[in-house]
C-alpha cells in the first residue's frame, strides 16, 4: 500500500515521503515542506489516529488524511474528533486521496 500511494503521489506532482512505521514518522523531524499527512489508522506499531495526537502536541499542526482498511462507527468518529480533513476506505478511488492533498497543499484544509 506504501508503495502505491507513493506513485500515485508522484504521478499527481507530489513528492511523498514515506514512513515504515509510526515511530519513524514520530522522530522525523522536518515537516517544513510537507502540505498534509496521509495516516493509515492500523500501523504495524500503533493507531494512526494516536500517532496524529501525539504529533499535534509536539507542534505538527498539517492537515490529516486517514486511510483505512477496517471501517467502523466508532473509528470514524474517532477520525473525524482527531480533526482529519479526509477518511478514505480501501480500496478507495485514486481522486479519493488526490482531492484532498491538493485542497490541503493549497492552503484550503
């Protein structure tokens, strides 16, 4: 899945940087350039939706967009409560994810 959201991304002109895990999005510190974050909500280490406020209190304030393969009421009213711009179900159409990061990377999230 990674990797398909990576090309996906490059096709449309953005550069992604990806992240194996939460903990190395976590310690990444530079996010100067980035215009969003793409989450999955079920990481090999943790909740997506835990990883983005654990970001948001040590200042990363980009617009979230959440993918996830396990939909349910209570995640994704737990998505929405986190402030997530966008909640994709997969498989999810590629103008799903497109849409968003463009709104997000020009200003409008």
């Amino acid at each position: 899945m990674l990797k398909g959201v990576r090309r996906l991304l490059k096709q449309h002109g953005f550069d992604a940087v990806p992240f194996e895990t939460a903990k190395s999005l976590q310690d990444h510190d530079d996010f100067a350039q980035a215009c969003c974050l793409v989450l999955d909500i079920n990481l090999a280490d943790g909740s997506g939706i835990e990883l983005r406020h654990r970001l948001a209190e040590a200042g990363v304030s980009l617009p979230v967009i959440y993918i996830t393969g396990n939909d349910s009421d209570a995640t994704r009213m737990a998505a929405m409560a986190s402030g997530c711009v966008a909640y994709l179900t997969k498989p999810f159409l590629a103008q799903s994810l497109i849409e968003p990061i463009k709104k997000a990377a020009a200003g409008l999230a």
